[in-house]
C-alpha cells in the first residue's frame, strides 16, 4: 500500500475499512433474513418482543424493527441501501483526498478549490466549469531535483497504477458521482446532468478503455426517472477510485510538494542509531524510507544529500 502522500494513504485505508465493515454486514444480515424468516414459519404469531429476545437481546437494540427488515423490505432493496453508504462513503474519501493534496501545495482558498476539484474531472469539455486533472496535475506538479528517478520507478510498478485509462476511469467517477447527487439532493430521479454523464460513461463503459477485469455494474438512466444502484457497482467503483489516487500519486512522486511529505513522514534516525552498525549506509537509508511506509527508493547522491540537509540521516553516513 505504498504511496508518497499521507493522504492518499489515508484514502486507501479509509476505503478499505469501508468494506472490512460493510461486506461483513451485508453477509450477516443476510443469513439473519433467513433466521427471522425460519423462526416466523416455526411461530408465526411471534411478537416483537419475542423477535427481540430471540435475536437481539444483549444488543441494546430493540427487536421491532426485525420483522420489517427481515420479511418486508425485499433483499434487493437492502443490498441498494447498502450501496447508497458505500457509494457516498468512497466519493467523500475521494473528495478528502483530493483537498488535502491541494492544502499541501498552498496557495489562496480558492486557487486550492479549483485544484481540488480540477482533480476529480475528466480532460476539460466544453461548459466544464472546473479545468479537469490534467491542469491540476500541472499546477501541483513542480519539479524537484531531490525526488528525480527516486520513487518512480517503484510506484509505476503497481498494478493500480493507469496513467493510459486516467481519463476514462474519472469519467465513471464522474457518472457514479452524479448518482450520488440524485440520491443525496433530487429524491433518486435522474436529472441531465447525470443523463450527460451517463453518455460519456456509456462510450468507455468496457473493460478495454477502463484497464478493468470488470467494469463497474451500473443501469441506464432516464431523466426524471428514478436511479437504480448495485452493490456490485459501487464496489467496482471503489477500485476505480484508488487507480485515480495511485495514478495521482505516481505523477507527483518527483514533485516538491512530495518533498514535504518525506520530511513529514521519515522519522530522522536517532543519535543512538547513528552509531551502531558503522558501514552500509546505503542499505540503511533504504530500509529507513521503506519502514515510513513509502515506496521503495532508488538512492540517488541528490537524495540523499537531501535527507542529510533535512537533518533525516546523519551527515556522515
């Protein structure tokens, strides 16, 4: 899980966690279904408080809502709920990430809101209001002697890394995020916008332009219509997103805003360190950056004149 920002870290192991509690859940109450329904064929005139201390006592919840849960509310509507947490929860990592990038290279409130949601956007379209990744990537990708030929290498090793599909995974995040909007603030209806991004999506919407194994399972929209979400599909879009963010990662792993982040998440070896184990400094260096959880490095003089200017490592190592 190797990336140069701590953000995009953080957005990995916030999306992760999404499932590590999700996926679990939709498993058990799966089979709690099936125990409701088998308990009420057994006693059908079960009370609420008989669902209650049958499959919920100790819980500190209270058993009423089992039977609507259980028996009324049809399996698919629930896997759709589902999908609606993890779908809001995976853009708002999304969104998070893509802001605290933008903090790290500064600048004024507004010039860091137009970056940040440059990021999240396709090539620029005619009428599109924010400029899309590839002027944000410029905008945060200043050059850095230090970084040059360190990282790289490493990070487009990983099998996440889709510099050639960048564009078209951002516009099926750009249909998934419209999607999110319907649900959030249109009563789940399609308006245009989500039928425009559903146009564009329809046209890369194959495993080919997207470098996917699969693409992310969705449903034609039609205006004013309501939308329909699968679990399957915000799942996939979740693997989209972290493409992005490790793509992102890799283009600004030779910048000087990533310089920062060395400086911010290598812990300067100690004075007690410094001494033991004389020689072999290169090794030591190495394992150093690869213990900060970043990629691993590919030693240069310049860099490590760097981590000696930092203060990081010794200078006479």
């Amino acid at each position: 899980m190797a990336y140069i920002f701590q953000c995009a870290e953080d957005a990995h192991r916030e999306i992760t966690s999404i499932f590590d509690f999700v996926q679990p859940t939709v498993i058990a109450l799966w089979n709690l279904r099936w125990q409701v329904q088998g308990f009420l064929l057994q006693v059908p005139g079960a009370s609420a408080d008989d669902l209650a201390n049958r499959f919920a006592l100790g819980s500190g919840l209270r058993g009423g809502e089992l039977k609507r849960a259980c028996i009324d509310t049809p399996w698919e509507r629930q896997k759709s709920e589902f999908a609606e947490f993890v779908l809001s929860s995976v853009i708002a990592a999304f969104e998070d990430y893509t802001a605290r990038l933008t903090e790290i290279a500064g600048g004024s409130a507004s010039h860091r809101k137009l970056v940040s949601q440059s990021l999240q956007f396709p090539k620029k379209v005619p009428g599109q209001n924010p400029k899309g990744f590839s002027w944000a990537i410029t905008k945060l990708n200043s050059p850095s002697n230090n970084l040059n030929s360190v990282f790289r290498a490493a990070c487009e090793k990983n099998a996440n890394y889709s510099p050639t599909a960048i564009d078209e995974l951002l516009v099926c995040y750009r249909f998934f995020k419209c999607l999110r909007n319907m649900v959030a603030h249109n009563g789940g209806r399609a308006d245009q916008e989500t039928v425009s991004a559903y146009n564009r999506f329809a046209h890369v919407a194959n495993t080919r332009a997207l470098g996917l194994s699969e693409v992310p399972q969705h449903h034609p929209v039609t205006l004013g219509a309501p939308i329909k979400l699968e679990l399957r599909g915000v799942i996939g879009l979740s693997d989209v997103v972290l493409r992005i963010i490790r793509t992102y990662d890799t283009e600004l792993s030779e910048s000087v805003i990533a310089e920062s982040q060395i400086e911010a998440r290598v812990k300067p070896v100690s004075l007690k360190r410094q001494f033991a184990k004389k020689g072999d400094a290169e090794r030591r260096i190495v394992t150093l950056i690869y213990g900060s959880r970043l990629p691993v490095p590919h030693l240069t003089s310049t860099f490590i004149g760097f981590l000696k200017q930092k203060h990081i490592v010794p200078h006479f190592w």
